[in-house]
C-alpha cells in the first residue's frame, strides 16, 4: 500500500502547473517565485529572478544558505499556519508558504528577492556577511523593488492561499493513485486515508507522550537523588550530636570529679563547664542543622508527589491514545476484509 512518503511534490504535480502558478504571482506582485522541494532545492525556474540574487547564488557558500532559508522558512511557515515573511542572510526580504499533503511537508512556495526600505547604515552587516563594503552592498541592491513591510504581509497571505491550492491538487492526486493501487473506489480511499491520516497523529501524539514521560522519569530520578543525600546529610549529622551528647557526658562525669575534689577550689571546673557551654551550643547548630535538612526532604517529598502524578496523567492518556488506536486499526481492516 503506497504511503505519501513514497512521494516528492513534482511526483504529484505536473511542474507545468507549478510554473504556470508561480508566473501568475510574480506578474501580479512584480517579485522573484520559485517552488522548492522539502530539501529546499528548487524544483522550478524562478520567475522574474533579481540580478542581484542570481550573482549571490554563483558562490557554492552562499547557495548553501539560500537553500537553507527556502527549507526552514517553509517549515516555519507550516508551524505559524499562514505565509512566513523573513528576511535572509544577504538582508534581502522573502515570503514563504508550505505546500503539505496528509501532513507531510513536500516543499515550500517562495516569493520575494525585494527589500522593506532603501538601504541604510544598518544594512552593513549584511555587507560583512557577503564580503562586501558597505557601499559596495548599497549599490549592488539598489535595483531590487521596494515593497513596505505591510503589503509584503498581504503577498504572504496571497501565498499560502496558492500554496494551500498546489497542496489540495497534489493531495487529489495522491488519493487516485491511492485508491487505484489498494483496488477500492475513491470515496472508500478518503476514508481510509483519513483514519491512516488520524494513526500517524495518534503515533506521533503518543510519542512524544512517552517522550515527556521519559523527562518526567528523569526528573524523579534527579529528585531522589537529592532526597537521598539529604537524608545522608541529617545522618552524619545526627551521628556528630550523638557524639556530642557522649562527650557531654564524660566531661559532665569529670567536673563531678573535679568539684569533689576541688571543694572551695573549683577553677578548673569552671573551665569543664566552659566546654560543656562550648558543646551544648554546637548541639544546637546540628539541631537547626537537622531541621533545615527535614524541611529540604519535606519538600523534595513534594515535588516527588508532584512528579509521579504527572507520570500517572501521561501514562493515562497512552493508554487511551492506544485503545483509539485499535479502534481505528480494527475500523481499517473490517474494511478491507468487506472489500
């Protein structure tokens, strides 16, 4: 069963269309338009192409970019669902719309090679990014159309609607070959395309489900960690007050000694009991150090709580995205076993 993965745009779409598509824009807007694969390579001549970006493309550095500018700026364009205005490396300004069938990207229809406003003093770091002086860049661009920023929205707009054009042509024709490969009529070949269309969203949906539960896994492991060190913290901590309270001991035992022995001599005593002073106070730290601990853990303990409940919602909606799943499988091959 054939796939739209097994398909480029010029595979479902007769180029002379596109050509014939993109020619009626560029005379009705006066810019460059050109149509590009999912790679970025063009997959038609440019109509109405600038001198100034035609000599850019001479270098194999510079092509390399512009063909990265036509690629993400499709991509973009796909995310923010309308036509993408950008501005390029070389400060020159373009529009860019997805061309999408079933939901896969196969390429992006671009127009512009124009600028928003004369060249200024600002445009020279366009200048150092093609090795060019600032003059020398000014002079080179002089010959491209001015179009304000506003109006080139409004080209954008106008283009993602003739994308969406090119994009229902090639999806009509992806559902007759479709539809002639799997032997069932054109209306049995929307349906199931449309359920095969809903499985890969529902694979796509549960992947990155399981994709934040792997976060949500990692993160619980990191709160442990810090719980279990908290914990060893407050254990060497109650070992040192242990240690204390012996000491305290021993010397309280000493000066019982001392005081008897000393009677009305008692000057080492008062020392003894400096130290006993010295150590109740260090048995007061540990104990403020104890309950700071306790408060880290309490709230360590929280975000615990927290974690595994987020765990247990993404694991819910798995398990459900998976029961549609065989729901809309079970749908497609009592299909097919009517057929």
């Amino acid at each position: 069963m054939i796939q739209i993965n097994d398909f480029k745009l010029n595979e479902l779409i007769d180029l002379s269309f596109l050509r014939e598509i993109q020619e009626r824009f560029a005379v009705a807007t006066g810019m460059t338009a050109f149509i590009t694969d999912a790679d970025g390579k063009n997959i038609t001549a440019e109509s109405n192409p600038s001198s100034f970006c035609m000599n850019l493309k001479k270098s194999v550095a510079i092509t390399s970019k512009c063909k990265n500018c036509h690629k993400n700026g499709g991509l973009d364009a796909m995310t923010a669902g309308c036509g993408k205005v950008y501005c390029c490396h070389a400060g020159i300004y373009e529009v860019a719309a997805p061309i999408v069938v079933n939901g896969k990207f196969l390429g992006s229809f671009i127009a512009g090679q124009v600028l928003t406003e004369a060249p200024t003093s600002s445009s020279s770091r366009y200048a150092i990014e093609l090795g060019m002086q600032a003059g020398e860049y000014a002079n080179e661009v002089s010959g491209l159309d001015v179009v304000p920023e506003g109006k080139l929205k409004a080209y954008a707009d106008l283009l993602y609607s003739m994308a969406e054009l090119i994009s229902s042509k090639a999806y009509n024709e992806y559902l007759r070959r479709f539809s002639e490969d799997s032997g069932s009529g054109f209306d049995d070949t929307v349906s199931l395309v449309a359920k095969l269309s809903e499985v890969e969203n529902l694979v796509e949906i549960n992947s990155n489900t399981l994709e934040k539960l792997r976060n949500e896994f990692s993160q619980l492991e990191n709160v442990a960690e810090k719980t279990v060190s908290e914990v060893k913290a407050t254990k060497d901590t109650v070992k040192l007050i242990q240690d204390i309270a012996m000491n305290t001991r021993i010397l309280g035992f000493n000066a019982y000694i001392e005081a008897a022995r000393a009677k009305e001599y008692g000057k080492s005593f008062g020392v003894i009991t400096e130290e006993i002073r010295g150590f109740a106070d260090k048995s007061k730290d540990s104990a403020d150090k104890i309950e700071e601990a306790m408060g880290s853990i309490s709230g360590y303990t929280g975000q615990i709580d927290k974690r595994v409940k987020n765990t247990e919602k993404l694991l819910s909606d798995c398990v459900k995205n998976i029961e549609k799943f065989s729901m809309i499988l079970n749908s497609i091959i009592s299909q097919n076993g009517k057929n």
